[in-house]
C-alpha cells in the first residue's frame, strides 16, 4: 500500500510580544529581497547595519546564519 508524504506546514512567521518581527526574521526578509537582486553577502550585512541598526558583529553573525535558509 502506498501513501503519500507529509508535506510540513508553512513555518509562522515570529513576532515579539510586542507585535514587531524577531530579528531573524527581519534578516531573513532583507536576505530574500537583495539575494533576489543579485547582492552578495556582505551587501547585506552592511544593509542589515544601516537599515535594522544591527552592530556589525551581531549583522555578520546573523546574515551568516540565515543566508543559505533563504
């Protein structure tokens, strides 16, 4: 008997309490948008520096992390 696969449900989006996105998540968007344009990495850490305020070593880290999930 065959059966079909389970295909995993569409991950939440997180949101703080305070109803604002996690920073993962506002890294993930800034990734999924300039990837698209063709900016490599370190474009990105600089954008995550001047337009989410991020430090550059917190940026460097998290870009990193989140640049081959998106």
């Amino acid at each position: 008997m065959l059966v079909a696969p389970v295909i995993p449900a569409k991950k939440e989006v997180r949101i703080t309490k305070d109803g604002e996105l996690t920073w993962a998540e506002k890294v993930r968007r800034l990734i999924r948008a300039h990837k698209a344009l063709g900016n490599d990495i370190n474009k990105v850490i600089e954008l995550a520096i001047l337009d989410l305020g991020m430090t550059r070593e917190r940026a460097r880290s998290c870009v990193k992390a989140h640049w081959n999930k998106v």
